[in-house]
C-alpha cells in the first residue's frame, strides 16, 4: 500500500517523503477453489481469470480442495472417505498462511458440510473475502430432506454473504438470494469463455456426414436432465433425422442414443464445434434456476443454434426465435429440433446470433477488466469483525 515516510532535519523542518507503490504494488489473493482445473466450476469461474488478473497488478495464489482422483471418482459416482479427510487437512494447513494475503477469493465455502462459525474461525479478521457462486449451493442445505442438516447449516451460506466485502453471483437468482441475506456487495458475473479458445472452430458437420448432429456437454449430475427428453432424442434418432453426441458422459449406460464422447479440456472446444445443434434441457426446481446457463455459451460461442429449457437464466441467454428456442414440453423440443434440423439456413442464422451475443456480453474479454477492478475494490472492505 502507499507508505509515508517522515524524517525530522536538523533545522526544524519536516520532510514528507510520500513513496507511493500503486504502480508497482500488486494485490495479493488467495483464492479457494472447490476442485482443480478438472471442475469446470473452478476452471471458469477462478481459474481462467488468473492472466487477466495478473496484468492487472492482481497476484493470484489457487489452492483447490478436492484432487483431479476426487473429480473423476464423482464422475464415475465414486466418494472415499479418506481423499474428502486429507481435503480438509490440506485446507485447514492452508489456511494457517491466510494473513500473507490481501484478501481471500472463495469458491461458495470453504469446507463443505460444517457450520458457518467453523469457517469464521478460520478466517482472518484482518484479511476480507469475496464469495463466488455459479451455483445453488446454499439449497443443498436449505432444502436438504433431513431435518437436522436443514437445522444446522440452511443458515450457512447467509451468514457468509452477510459478512462477505463481496458476493460474486452467476446470475440473478443467486444474486437476489444473496440481497435477502443481507450481503453488502453483491455484483453478477456471468460464466463466461475465452473468445481467444473459440477461434474458426465452427465447421458444419452435416456437410460431412449423412444428417445433423445434436450435441450435450456436461457431467453425469447433470445427465439426468436429459432423460425427461429421451423419447424425443430416440424417435429422431430412429428416423434417421439426426445423430447424437454427449461429451462428457456413457451415454449408452442411460439409455440415450447418443455417442459418448469423453471430456478433455484440450479437446472440448473442438467436441462443441463438431454439433450442429446445442440442448440444455434443465428441470425446473430451486437448484438449477440456480444455474448459470455455461453449456449454452459455450454452444454459441462456437456459432450453433441452442434448445433449451426456459429455466432461469437459460431466459436470459436464449433469445427464442433469434439465437435459438426455449422449449419446455416435449412436443415443444420436438417441434424445435425438427425445424433446427430441416433449415439449414436457420441453423446459421441462429448461430450466428447466439455468436454475436456471446462477443457482446459471456466472454473473458468483458468480464476480466471488471472482475479485477471488483477484488481491489474489496480488498478494501472488511465485513468480517461487524
């Protein structure tokens, strides 16, 4: 920070010396992510930032919880007891060094499934922390199905908001939950992509193949959305109208007649761009209103038209008729995918729309210069000890 520096002369004068750093001062964050660059919530939310930050004077310290074993046994529904004991030791070892920094950056919680006050105590009251959400978290709690769980963490995640110098939110709905908790500062960032990644990807796949290809991307928590639709995706599939791809998941062992194709951060983009047709059906209920609509970014940041379910922020993204179509019943995905897979025309037209959108409002190049100027504002903000 700006230091003064004063020395008394021997004739009785004053000097001030004023050296001010700013423009070599760089703001030290340490930033808890849930998961390594595995997660995507992770990935896109934090780590992606990293080069915007630091050439914005901002140094970034990344200490994820969980290990890349730990991510890929959730992909295969797989939990050890032991990997999530040494998570939170590694944590709680962290945290010890927490007073070299100018402020802490978390991904919704430091340590999943205890208190608030436990997280109070291990934060420093000299160094403030910003919350990020790009998800409804704070349901897993609220509206968790046991009693004593709802009893002794629904109040969790408001009492971190309320004490927060900044909550990050992916959208509106996790923005308005944060205002009723009674956050100070609550700002919205959409997750967005990196336009430098999405750079002449876009080739139409049905030039080269026999019919047009509708794609998903995601993990297998998510999976589960798509079968409210399978009867749709099979009866296209029989008719020979279109093939399938999931990245991501083993689509086979849920029945879709979809292509598995397996997830590889090097490789995503390209995976994306082999659609011709992007889906995100969502059911609606309180944790994916939460949502923040990341799949359809990254359909239209690779110029595809999107279906999707008009569940929170997918809304916002999607603008029916222009950029793509929200569909909620059945007949409406089957109408919608029908018409996507007929015209050609009107796949390009979307897809160019949905393209332009992405350039105007979800991608890095526009949220990195607002995001660093967000965490020094609130490096100047302590919460913690009201």
């Amino acid at each position: 920070m700006p230091q003064c520096v004063v020395f008394r002369l021997t004739k009785g004068f004053a000097v001030t010396l004023l050296f001010t750093r700013a423009w070599r001062y760089r703001l030290r964050v340490l930033a808890l992510s849930r998961y390594t660059r595995m997660g995507a919530s992770s990935r896109m939310r934090l780590m992606q930032y990293n080069p915007w930050l630091e050439s914005a004077g901002i140094d970034v310290e990344i200490s994820p919880l969980f290990s890349d074993e730990y991510v890929l046994g959730l992909q295969h529904n797989r939990r050890h007891a032991g990997d999530i004991v040494r998570a939170y030791l590694a944590r709680l070892q962290r945290l010890l060094q927490r007073g070299k920094f100018d402020l802490i950056w978390i991904e919704k919680e430091i340590l999943p499934w205890l208190p608030a006050w436990v997280e109070f105590m291990l934060l420093s009251r000299r160094v403030p922390y910003v919350l990020d959400y790009d998800d409804a978290f704070f349901h897993l709690y609220d509206l968790h199905p046991r009693a004593v769980v709802r009893w002794l963490l629904a109040g969790k995640h408001p009492a971190l908001m309320r004490k927060a110098a900044l909550v990050i939110a992916g959208n509106n709905y996790l923005a308005d939950f944060a205002r009723k908790a009674g956050a100070g500062r609550v700002e919205i960032i959409p997750t967005v992509v990196d336009l430098d990644r999405y750079v002449n990807l876009r080739h139409n796949r049905s030039d080269k193949g026999p019919m047009p290809c509708i794609g998903w991307i995601g993990q297998r928590a998510s999976a589960m959305n798509l079968m409210k639709y399978k009867e749709v995706f099979l009866r296209l599939s029989d008719e020979g109208r279109a093939c399938f791809s999931a990245v991501g998941i083993d689509a086979q062992s849920l029945g879709l007649p979809m292509k598995s194709v397996e997830w590889r951060e090097e490789t995503e983009v390209e995976n994306i761009a082999d659609f011709d047709i992007g889906i995100m059906p969502l059911v609606d209920a309180p944790f994916e209103r939460g949502k923040c609509g990341y799949k359809l970014i990254q359909y239209m940041a690779c110029a595809l038209p999107v279906v999707a379910s008009p569940v929170g922020v997918n809304s916002d993204i999607v603008e029916h008729g222009i950029n793509g179509f929200l569909a909620d019943t059945a007949g409406e995905w089957e109408r919608s995918l029908r018409m996507l897979l007929d015209d050609s025309e009107l796949r390009h037209r979307m897809g160019l729309a949905g393209r332009q959108k992405v350039e105007r409002e979800y991608c890095i190049q526009v949220t990195g210069p607002r995001l660093a100027a967000l965490l020094k504002d609130a490096a100047k903000v302590n919460n913690i000890g009201k």
